[in-house]
C-alpha cells in the first residue's frame, strides 16, 4: 500500500451483519494472546515481530455470554506506513472499508511498559475516525511495581475507553467485552493520510509528554521493570558470549529430545508390538487382520513412537519463545546473517522451519527486500522439521543403540545445528548470484524476559504435536493401504519372505534396486525413499511395513531388530554405519515434502522455480550420499 494513501471508498461498509472487532497492535504487545482469551482459541503468541503474516478470526468465545461478535487479530504492525507485507495486511484490512474484513470497532492494543511508542499507533487509528477501544496490557507487570497510571489524560484525549488487560491471568477481558458493539454500525468513512518526518518527530514528543501525564510520579518507575531483563541482555546479546549462550542452548534442547524422550518411546514401541501380535492372533489367514496387524499397526507405530520426542522439541521451543529469549536470537544473528545477504528478519522463517517448511515460506513474506526473501524461501527447506525427526531417531538408535542416551542426543543436536551450517553455506551461494536490492533493514522491540506460564507451554506444545500427528495421519493411512497391498499380493499365501520379494512392489523395487544400491541400500530401502516423497515421516513406516515388523521383541525395538538382521542376498548387512550415515546426509538435504514444494510454488508464483529446487536439492542429496557411504566403505568403515 503507497505511503501516499488519502481517502479510500468513503461510502463504503463492511459486509458483516454480525459486529467485527479487531485488535491492532504493534509486535509482543500481547495482543494475540488477548485474542486467545476473547476466542478461546489457542494461536500462538511469538515473541518476534512478522510472526502472523495472515489474519486470524474467531467468535467470542461462548462462556463470555454475550452477543455474537467477531474477533479479528491483525498482523503486528509498528505503524500504518506499511514497510512490510505483514504490515501492509493490517493496513488494507483498517483502510479497505469495503471488505469483509473491514472492522466496526478497532481495539489498540499496547504494552504498559512502552506506552510511548506504541501511543503513536493508537493516534493513527484515531485520525482514521474508526471506533476504538484502547486495552492497555502488561498490567500484572506495572503493579508489581507499584505503578498506578492516570488513565483520564488517554480518555480525554482519545475519546474512548481506556481498560487495563492482565493477560496472564484475564484480568479486565470482561470489562473489554462490555464496551463490543452489539449491532453492525453505520456507513463510515475512512481516512488515511501519511505523517511526514516532521509531523513524526512532533507526535513522538507529543507521546512521550502525554506519558508523563498518564505516569505521573511513577514514570521513574517504568526503568525498574526492565532492570532484570538488561542485566540478563547484557550476557545474552554480548557478541562473543552471546553466540555461544545461543549455541549451548541450542545444544541442551535438540540434545534433550532424544535423552528424555527415551523412555517413553521404549514403552509406546512396546505397546504397538503388543497389539500388533494380539491383533495376528484374531486369525493368522485372514487378510483383513493380516491387513490391521502387518498394515496399519506397525505403519502407525513407527511413527507415533517419535511423538515424545516431537512434543519435547516444541515444549524446549514455545519455552524459549515465551521467555523472551527467541527475540533476542533475531537480533544476536543480525551481523552473522548480513554476511550471508540475509537479516535478523530472516530469522522468522528460519526458526519456523524447524517446525516444518510450510509455515515458513509463508513466514518469509513479512521480510521486506526482495532479494533476501528469495535467499530465505530457497534455503528453507534445508532446515530440519519435525518430519525428519522419526527418521534420525531410528538412524541414531540403530548406530548408538549400545550407547548412554545422551550420546545420539548430542548427535541429533550435531545434526541441527549441521543444518544450519549448510543453509548458511547455501544462502552464501545464492548472496553471490542474486543480484541486489535495496538494502533490508530489521527493527526488533525486544520484549521482557518473563517466566512462561507451564500450562501454556504444554498447551501450545500439544496442540503443535497434535498437529503433526493429524496432518501425518491421513498420508500414512493411504500410502498404508497402498504399500501393504503392494507388498502381500499376488502370492498372499506364500511364506512371509517370498511373499514381500515376489509381491508386486517387490518386483518394482528390484528394477530400481541398482539406483540405491551405491546408498547402501536395498529395495525396501529404496521403496522407503521414495515413499517419503508424500512425507518424510513415512519413510520409517513404509520401513515397518515392507520388513514385516508385527513380533513383539526385547531387543530395542522391532523395527531397530529388523534393521540389525537385514541383509543383501549375499549376507552383506544393508544398514551399517555407512549407510545409516549416508540416509541421514541424504535426509538432511534432499526435498522429499510435495506440500513444501506446492507452497513454493504459490509463494514464488512459479512452478519452474519450484521444481528446479526440488531436482537440484535431490541429486545433490544423492551425490553427497553415494560420495560418503563410497568414501566410508574405502577407508574401511562398513
């Protein structure tokens, strides 16, 4: 939207019989966790600024008992004179009043703690002559403090309601409710014009003198909120300690994931090999059990047996998150990443795409040049998911199964932080041959360090894992079906063996066998491959599947069992270390996500650009691959 903007359809309405409210605000102010509380819903509440490129809308919430009303949570933005495209959604949605997104009643959120900057959004919106409510949050912080705020200047001057917003603990939600509109308002007009450099410095001495008003004798107090928080900055951003504080934690939590989860995974192995060999035992001849217990049993197991460790990654995640910490990690990169034609802004995406690459592509829109969001959407893909996860823990526990827990935990970490490394190397490629922009910039309103509540934590982690589950489900739950037909027909009768190499797939996954061979692996190897290309995840289900894994064992888990007793036709064991070293190197950089390539292709708008990555990203897994199990097995290691 141009800086330039004047009056824009002044006869126009929205299109929502039912009232509209949204919350406008700039980046951790609290305000999509004031839209959780009003919705009931559970978006999540980052602490970096671009993190909700997209909108979100729900209803308020029925325990609220009020009338039907719509909640609209808008992109942070830091002000109407939209630099990025996050903030260019909250303009149009504030502006276009012709839209169905177009809100009767604009709630400005703002922090307690940095009310004079964020008093200066609060008077865009009120020259736009929109309906407003002011909820001012942070308030459990600013009465630890003792700090009492004179709230008549702000009505005076805004004309409006002005509420203060606990938002750990709800406080003044029911009194932000009452203040709704009830009914959908009249026609309105809506006027935006641009503040110029001069106008701009006038209204921040304008706000900082309306603050001292709102304060009165308890503005000196204000610094005493953030002493903790610049003492701990002062470890935490120092470029040489800082790094490394970032590095080590980075370490505990991907080396937690494999230590803690440990246990429980032996205990969810065991109960699927459990049902599975009671399931067989419903009647050994009968396709259809055959089908539950060979099919569907196994093909679930072996992915559900990752979820502890996929909830422990997002609970160490939405921990750092809430603290605060994350926010700082934006900026602590800042110089690393400039190197690498990137940004700070960069880490966004980045970080999102440790929890899968969909959402960030989608992340990488609210970066403002052009040049680095190519370099990001190119290179996200590198970045370790949570879909990966099931394949390094089976790859880890069969190299380290004789080994403490901390051992393949410190491994894992290695390997994420190894991602890293090579997306960093591959936006030091691309930074030579794109060509250049305007130079990106990256502003960060650091948040307060702050205890993250464990309710949330766990809440906000479950519903994460809860979604991986569910969107896994369904892709295994076909590929499944497919794969257990492919490998029991024609010979379904045939000893168990026989039956998987003369099946259907079998016969396929032998003419293709010579492809994978130099990888170390055999057909049902391959047949894994290529079966992940719906979803890395499946790889270790279509692996349950074609090995037959149903018999309960005590020897660390069925299918590391399997693994451990494969072998070629002339007795060469298939998974050694080089192997298992090559598929990690191979899952680390091959693109096997179609939903990742489908987004690429909407957020490039280009369907060339999207399949070149994934063809160049492929082969060049697979070179590297073939090279290390190659150069492995030629210095002696099997």
């Amino acid at each position: 939207m141009s800086e330039t903007q004047g009056v824009l359809n002044p006869t126009s309405t929205s299109q929502h019989s039912t009232p509209l409210v949204a919350l406008v605000g700039a980046p951790n102010s609290g305000k999509t966790t004031l839209y959780n509380w009003l919705t009931g819903a559970h978006a999540k509440a980052v602490n970096y600024p671009g993190s909700t490129v997209d909108y979100l809308k729900g209803e308020l919430a029925p325990h609220w008992k009020q009338e039907k009303v719509f909640i609209l949570d808008t992109p942070g933005t830091y002000s109407l004179n939209a630099k990025t495209e996050d903030e260019v959604v909250t303009q149009k949605i504030l502006i276009e009043t012709g839209s169905d997104l177009a809100p009767h009643h604009v709630v400005v959120v703002m922090d307690g703690t940095q009310l004079s900057r964020h008093l200066l959004l609060a008077e865009q919106v009120r020259e736009m002559k929109i309906p407003m409510v002011i909820a001012i949050t942070m308030a459990d912080l600013l009465r630890a403090q003792q700090i009492e705020l004179n709230l008549k200047p702000l009505e005076e001057y805004f004309q409006c309601p002005i509420i203060l917003i606990d938002g750990r603990l709800g406080g003044g939600i029911s009194d932000l409710i009452r203040i709704f509109p009830q009914k959908t308002s009249a026609k309105r007009a809506v006027e935006y014009v641009p503040w110029t450099a001069e106008q701009q410095e006038e209204k921040m001495r304008w706000a900082e003198g309306l603050c001292q008003e709102v304060f009165t004798k308890s503005h000196q107090k204000i610094p005493a909120i953030w002493e903790k928080t610049m003492k701990w900055d002062k470890l935490l951003l120092h470029p040489v300690a800082g790094i490394f504080s970032f590095l080590l934690i980075m370490t505990v939590l991907f080396s937690s994931i494999y230590y803690l989860a440990s246990p429980i995974m032996d205990q969810v192995d065991a109960l699927f090999g459990f049902l599975s060999t009671q399931i067989l035992k419903l009647g050994p001849d009968n396709l259809f059990v055959d089908f539950l217990a060979n099919g569907i049993v196994p093909s679930f197991g072996a992915v559900l047996v990752f979820v502890p460790q996929i909830f422990i990654l997002f609970v160490g995640m939405v921990f750092l998150e809430s603290s605060g910490y994350l926010a700082r990690a934006g900026t602590l990169i800042d110089k690393p990443f400039s190197k690498l034609g990137l940004s700070g802004r960069s880490f966004v995406p980045f970080l999102s795409g440790y929890a899968c690459a969909v959402p960030a592509l989608m992340a990488a829109r609210n970066i403002s040049s052009s040049r680095e969001r190519w370099i990001a959407r190119l290179i996200i893909p590198l970045l370790s998911c949570s879909a990966r996860l099931p394949v390094y823990g089976i790859l880890l526990a069969f190299l380290f199964s004789d080994k403490p827990g901390w051992i393949p935990g410190l491994v894992l970490a290695g390997i994420y932080i190894g991602s890293m490394v090579v997306s960093a190397l591959a936006a030091g490629i691309l930074n030579k041959f794109i060509p250049r922009d305007s130079k990106s910039f990256f502003l960060m309103e650091l948040p307060l360090y702050r205890r993250p509540r464990l309710k949330v934590v766990l809440t906000q982690s479950w519903l994460k894992t809860k979604s991986f589950i569910t969107r896994a489900g369904p892709v295994i739950f076909i590929l499944t079906i497919v794969l257990w037909v492919g490998t029991t027909f024609p010979h379904y009768q045939a000893p168990e063996f026989e039956k998987i190499q003369t099946s259907y797939l079998g016969q396929v996954g032998q003419k293709i066998e010579p492809v994978f061979k130099p990888m170390g692996l055999d057909w049902r190897g391959g047949i894994g491959l290529i079966a992940a290309f719906a979803a890395r995840e499946v790889f270790v289900s279509t692996l349950a599947v074609v090995y037959n894994v149903t018999e309960d064992t005590t020897d660390g888990g069925k299918l590391l069992t399997a693994m451990k007793t494969a072998h070629f036709p002339d007795g060469t064991p298939i998974f050694t270390v080089a192997s298992s070293i090559g598929l990690i190197l191979f899952f680390m950089i091959a693109l096997q996500c179609l939903s990742t390539v489908g987004m690429m292709i909407k957020e490039s708008n280009s369907v060339k650009i999207a399949i070149l990555q994934l063809v160049a990203f492929n082969v060049i897994a697979y070179l590297l691959s073939v090279g290390v199990v190659q150069g492995l097995r030629a210095l002696g290691v099997s």
